[in-house]
C-alpha cells in the first residue's frame, strides 16, 4: 500500500468512528420523531450520556459499561422530554430547547472535577473474518471496534422493525395519525414515550463513545453541536434508518479531516475549520428539503403535535 | 323476540360551556338498521364515540348484550364487537390498506405474515363486493375506496355492531346505493347496524327505526314505517320546516365570469385544474357539483386570486384578472366566502368589529390620517350586526366564541355589503343548523335578485338543486357538463360527479378503479 492511499485508509476509518458519534443519535431521533415527537434536546442528552458515561467509566475501568451508563442517562433524561410534551402536551419545540440547556448546565456543574482527566483504557479494534480482508473497504468499515458494529446491527435491525414489523408499523402510524391509531386500538403513548426515551438511549450512546473512545477525556461543551447536526441528519435521512449513516459518516469525515489538518499545523485559521461542519448542515439542509420536496416525501405529519383524545 | 345488543341509559357528556349528550337513552336489535337521527351539534356522534370508547360519558350504564359493561377504549370496544367508521377515516394515508389493517389486529408477535393478511383481506373484499387492493396506499384511493377499507377492517376485527358515522356524506349517489348493499348484506350475516345521519331521504330508505336527538336531548325512538319524512323533519329541528324555498323567475343578464381553458396546481404540485372552462352570468346562481377534491377548492382559490394559474385566463367583468392579486380582484368587484370560515373566512381571535372592517379599514371613512377610526369601524359592525341579526356576546368579544351560524352570517355580511358583481360562496352552509342554513340560502337567492352573479360550490347536492339556476359537474378538474335546473337529474349528476356518462359505465367501474 502506497502511504497516499494508507493517509485515506486512516482518514476514512477514523471518519467512521467520529460518524458513529452521530450515527446513534440520528437513528433514536428518527424513530421518535417517526413515533411524533420532536426532541430538540439532543446535544442535551448526548452530553449528560457524554459525561455520565465518561464517569461510569473511568471508575469502574471498563468503557463497555460506562457506554450502557451513558445511554441510560441520556434515556433518562429523555423522559422529561417525554413527560412534558406526552403527558402535559406541552410546546415539545421549548421542552427540546429546554433538555439541550438542561444538560448542558448539569454537566458543567458536575463536569467540574474531571476536567482534563483522561480515560486511558483503549477499546479493542477486532478484524470481522472475512469481510475485514477486502480492500479498503476492510480496513475501513471492518476493523473496528465493538460500539462501530453495534450501530452498524443496529441500523439494519431498525430499518427492518420499521418497515417489516407490526411494531413498526405502529410507529410509524402514531406518527402519521394519532387519532387513527388510537382508533384502532394501538396505544398513542406508550409508543411515544418508548420511542422517546429510546431516541434519549442512543443519543446518550453517541455522548458516550465520543468521551470514552473518540476523545477519550472529559472537557466542558464536549459535544460541540454535535446533536443539532444530528437533528438535521435526520432530514438527510428521509427518516429512513438505512440512509442514516451516510450524512453520518460524510460529517465524521469533515470532523476527522479537520482534526488531521489541525495536527498537521495547517495555515489555515482553526476558526474557519470549525465552521465546516456548520456550513455543511446547512447546505445538507437545504439540499435536503428540496430533494424532499421534489420526491413528495414530507416529515411524519403530526410531528411536533400533542394528542389528546377528548379533543373536538 | 327482541334480542337486544346495545342499550345505553341515561348517558350524559358534558364538554366545556355545552352537554353535549343529556340523558339520552338508545337501543339497538340484533339485526337491524338503527338510524341516529339529528342536526350538527345535536350530539350524535358524540353519544357514538362514547359507545366506541373515545369518550368516556360523565353519567350513565352501557349495556352490550344485556351485560354493563364499561368501555375505556376503542380496544375495549374492539373486544365488544364494536366497530365505528367515523366520518373523518381513521387511516394512515401514507401506509398501505394492509398496513392499515395490521393497525388493529389483535394478534400479539413481531414478524407479521403479509402475505397471508393480503389474502384474507381480498376474501373479504371479494365477499362483498368491496373491490379493494391490500397494496396500494391509502391516499391514492378515491373517498368511496377509502370507506370501503374501513368498512374492511371492521369487518376483519370482526365487529358484529357496526356504527357508521355519516358515511354517506362524502359519496356520490351511486355510490350511495353500492354502500347501502354492502350494509344490507351485512344484516343478512347477522350484523346490527347504527347509521348516524341527518339526511331523510335516506334515513327512511334505509332505517327499520329511527331515534332521534335534538340539541344533545333525546326526543323518542320511531319506527320507519309509521312515520312520514315531514314528521320526522319537525322532530328532529323542533318546528315546522320548509323543503323548499321560493324562488323568482331566473333573469340571465351579462356575463360576470368568464374562465378559459384554466391549468393550475394544487399544494402537492399535481395539475388539479385540468382546461377548465365556466361562465357564470349576473343574476342567476351557477351550482358547481362534485365529490370533494375534484378542484372545487382550487378553481375558488384562483380566481379570487389565492392562487396562481399556469395557464388559461380569467375575466371578470370583461376585464382580464388572470394572476392578479386578491386585492385586485377584489377592488373589481368579486366577494369570496371560503371554505372554511375559522380558517380562512374570519380571524378567530380578533373581535367582530375588526372582522367585520377587513374589507375596508384602508378606506375612508374608517382609515383616517393613518389611523383606524374605531368609533366609526364600531358603528359599521354594529350595522351590520342589526341588519343581519348576528348574535354577538359583544361586539369586542373574539370571534371564535359565535357560533358556526353567527360566525358565517358575519363573514356573508361582510362580503355581501361590499356589493359584489361575483360571489364566490364555498359551502356556505357546512355545519350550519337548519335556521342558519335557510338564512345564507335566502340570502344567496337575494342577491341573485339583485343581479349579482353568484358560483355556488357545494358537497351538498340537494342544496345544489334547491337555489342554483344551472349545475356544472366539475371532475378532475374539468367541467364535464352543464344544465339548466329545469333539465338537470339528479342522477345524472351523481353519475358525471363520479366521471361516468352513463348506469352501465358506473357498475363496470366500481371493481376497475383498483
């Protein structure tokens, strides 16, 4: 192997690994928003799922348990979401907004004394037999670790309930027509706060592989936005859990360019590299809608809506 | 012997500021067609949803087959054999009829055997008639295929009562007759029946007894056959009804409205008006007929200027107005009652007078030196208010509190006394009690006589045939005839509404479509 094509090889896997960081979050938000519910709190519930995890980790030594701590804190604290935007049939639009500086602001306060620490123990990369043998596309999808095939089952595992299961289509009924669903005996919801808290679960997830692997340490603000690309992934998705890691791994790419270039000492002003992300949300978006509109393909239609039975 | 399924007693449902159902009392016998009878608002579908576990009532026992029972949701409901077509479907559109049938099936298991569930639900299709492919998405049905699914996947959770919430409301005549066979055959297998509507003719086609609801009251139970359509008329509106109203000799003056081979689209970007061509002239009343979404909304909408055209042209008053802006438009002389008054019609959180000035608060004497002059805006909506005897807690109060009759009156207040050449009236009296709607008729009729031109669009054929001087069926966005009143079948109408010329067309169609 050339050492150009080994820099992409290195490049593309590291893509992969800092785009399974959204890759969880985009999947859960893509069910709860299928299920109605919009949960603007994602880059909240990353970073409590972020911290948390890192915590859970670094105490007990051991990143696969600190990785199952930080989905449930994240799930956790999806369930405020739940509860104000279900229960209360609250704005779910101010909830969202709410978790995000919720988490935000509890882990600054409880993040205080580990700032700096580093989480040293390294995640095993293991070769899938087989698979991990084809050129580049081995090297860079099947060398992995553990958490990167988990979402990989995951993603296929979703897209199979959704569109291949009576659950599935229960999700996505409640989504489309609450009332009908209710109608016909399925239960409004419960299936909201399922899928909401497990939207919550994932985004904690992705929090926590980014603190216990990606950047093994823990800093204020570690996510940096990363759950409102997440939020708009979800549209580069189509809502379709099998389109969810391309806008994910397209990102992770920018990110792990960025850091490559970054360590490299680039001329370029680091200001201008961080923005990349950002700027590409934006065009993402964008193109997105006006291929969704072309395509006729619309978000879930009683997204965002409460529903409430007795209502005329 | 009378073998009773349903019994409610003395149910009572309050929501807030009305009671919706006061001590009403219903039966139903195994085997019959039980028609609950009454206006809008008269309660009758909230006493249905009460029975289907939607709501749950305040006060009073429900019995199915002689056992109190307690019904806390629609599941539950499901379990009693209860099975409600609401008027407004309960389908995912964006799933498939079998997705949708999946919805309420009560068997438990993640992995759902497709192939199977498609078999069955053609057995069932077939067995009645119904005409239906499993796969295809719902809102790539018409409206009839769309309650033929429903009627589907009651059947297949295996109701043995069946409570049809208006059903034939959004049907065409002949689809009418096609459901009212299905149903009979229903009764053949066993099945009871409770029809929900407020259409005589109907009702005593159709209903081996009649109970009837007025203003959330129970007022009796009839049989069918010992009671006349008149009878029945005054039991349900309290008073005497007039079913005609009168009218003067038709004077066909100048052409008002002229539209020419008109092309638009609708919200999803589909051509929705399709070279639609009508003429409509002062002094007579155009009814335009057709089952809803056909381009009703959409002709409306471009030529008060809501819309732009992509091709065609529109004139009014021989002046071209085609993509002109709606104030224009209305500056040209054309008054535009929408669709739905809360919508589009009225600003529901502002008061009556601000309503009743929105034609006219940018001219004098009401605009002043930049300002609104309220004391003179106040002394227009109280005119109006008296000469229209709108019923208004006060004048400042939102309009959202009126009621549907009081809010419409206001709305054709204020469009009619800005004396228009054209007047666009969308159904005028959707929802309205009988008293409303005889008012906006007479009133409609009034202007006609005063030789404005008036485009009636309607869902309401009977209205349509009551006040309109000629009928245009309008059909996937084209006009496919025209009539004077004095030749115009109803039949014929019916069948032109479903895009078919001729009896022989329409029975072929029926299993076509899919």
């Amino acid at each position: 192997m050339t050492s150009q094509s080994s820099i992409f090889v290195t490049l593309s896997s590291t893509a992969v690994r800092s785009g399974t960081i959204l890759l969880l979050p985009t999947l859960g938000e893509i069910f709860a928003e299928r299920a109605g519910i919009l949960n603007l709190g994602i880059e909240g519930m990353m970073i409590i799922g972020a911290l948390f995890g890192f915590i859970a980790g670094f105490v007990t030594k051991n990143p696969y348990i600190g990785f199952v701590v930080g989905m449930i804190a994240g799930g956790l604290s999806a369930l405020i979401h739940a509860f104000v935007s279900i229960t209360l049939r609250g704005n779910q639009i101010v909830s969202g907004l709410a978790l995000t500086i919720f988490g935000l602001g509890i882990t600054n306060f409880f993040g205080q004394p580990w700032i700096n620490r580093k989480f040293t123990i390294p995640v095993k990369d293991y070769a899938i037999p087989g698979l991990s043998k084809i050129p580049y596309v081995g090297q860079i999808f099947f060398h992995q670790d553990l958490f990167v095939y988990f979402s990989y089952v995951l993603m296929i595992a979703m897209w199979f309930m959704l569109f291949k299961t009576k659950l599935g289509v229960h999700l996505r009924a409640v989504g489309e027509n609450a009332r009908a669903s209710d109608a016909m005996g399925v239960n409004v919801n419960r299936n909201r706060y399922f899928w909401t808290f497990f939207g919550g679960l994932l985004a904690g997830g992705g929090g926590a592989y980014l603190t216990l692997v990606y950047a093994p340490f823990w800093l204020d603000g570690i996510t940096a936005g990363r759950g409102w690309i997440a939020l708009a992934l979800v549209i580069f998705a189509m809502w379709n859990p099998l389109y969810a890691f391309i806008g994910a791994y397209l990102f992770g790419g920018i990110d792990a360019l960025q850091f490559q270039l970054q360590a490299s000492g680039t001329t370029i002003p680091s200001s201008l590299l961080n923005m990349q992300p950002y700027l590409l949300t934006l065009i993402v978006v964008v193109a997105a809608t006006i291929v969704l509109r072309k395509r006729h393909i619309g978000t879930p239609r009683e997204l965002g809506e409460p529903y409430d039975r007795e209502e005329r | 012997m009378d073998d009773i399924v349903v019994s409610l007693k003395n149910i009572t449902k309050r929501f807030p500021g009305i009671v919706a159902n006061d001590r009403v009392n219903f039966e139903l016998r195994r085997g019959e067609v039980h028609t609950l009878l009454g206006e809008n608002g008269a309660g009758k579908s909230t006493l249905m949803n009460i029975l289907d576990g939607i709501y749950q009532p305040d006060e009073g026992e429900i019995y199915i087959n002689g056992k109190l029972v307690e019904i806390k949701n629609p599941s539950d409901a499901m379990r009693l054999g209860i099975g409600m077509i609401h008027q407004h479907f309960m389908l995912v559109e964006t799933l498939t009829v079998l997705e949708n049938v999946i919805l309420g099936l009560a068997e438990q298991g993640l992995y759902i055997n497709k192939k199977e569930i498609s078999k069955r639900i053609e057995e069932v299709s077939d067995r009645y008639n119904l005409c239906i492919n499993p796969s295809t998405k719902i809102w790539q049905l018409s409206v009839g295929e769309q309650q033929r699914v429903e009627i589907i996947k009651t059947l297949f959770r295996g109701a043995q009562i069946l409570i049809l919430d208006e059903p034939t409301a959004v049907l065409t005549p002949q689809e009418v007759e096609v459901s009212f066979e299905i149903y009979k055959q229903m009764i053949e297998e066993g099945k009871s029946i409770i029809f929900i509507s407020h259409k005589l003719n109907e009702v005593m086609d159709i209903s081996d007894r009649i109970t009837v609801l007025r203003k959330g009251k129970y007022i009796g139970t009839v049989d069918t056959d010992k009671i006349t359509e008149k009878e029945l008329a005054t039991m349900m509106v309290g008073r005497e009804v007039l079913f005609r109203l009168e009218r003067k000799p038709h004077e066909r003056k100048d052409k008002v409205l002229q539209v020419s081979n008109l092309k638009a689209l609708d919200d999803k970007g589909l051509l929705a008006l399709n070279g639609l061509n009508l003429e409509v002239f002062s002094g007579e009343i155009y009814g335009l007929a057709g089952v809803a979404g056909n381009g009703q909304k959409i002709l409306s909408e471009a030529i008060a200027g809501l819309r732009k055209v992509i091709d065609g042209k529109i004139t009014i008053a021989g002046k071209d107005l085609t993509n002109a802006s709606a104030s224009e438009i209305f500056a040209h002389g054309v008054s535009y009652i929408p669709p739905d008054r809360l919508k589009m019609g009225l600003v529901p959180n502002l008061s009556s007078v601000d309503n009743a000035i929105l034609r006219r608060y940018y001219k004098p004497p009401i605009y002043n030196r930049h300002l609104i002059n309220y004391s003179e805006a106040e002394r227009y909506a109280k005119k109006l208010i008296e000469e229209y005897d709108i019923m208004v807690p006060r004048e400042d109060a939102p309009v959202k509190l009126l009621s549907g009759g009081n809010m419409q009156k206001l709305l054709l207040a204020r469009e009619i006394s800005e004396q228009p050449k054209l007047l666009i009236a969308v159904h005028p009296t959707r929802g309205l009690d009988v008293g409303a709607t005889e008012f906006v008729r007479r009133e409609l009729l009034k202007q006609r006589d005063n030789g404005v031109a008036v485009l009636l669009i309607s869902e309401d054929l009977d209205e349509i045939f009551m006040i309109s001087d000629r009928i245009g069926v309008i059909y996937e966005g084209q006009i496919l005839d025209t009539f004077d009143i004095k030749e115009a079948k109803i039949e014929k109408v019916g069948l032109l509404m479903a895009g078919m010329k001729s009896e022989r067309e329409f029975s072929e169609q029926v299993c076509s479509t899919v």
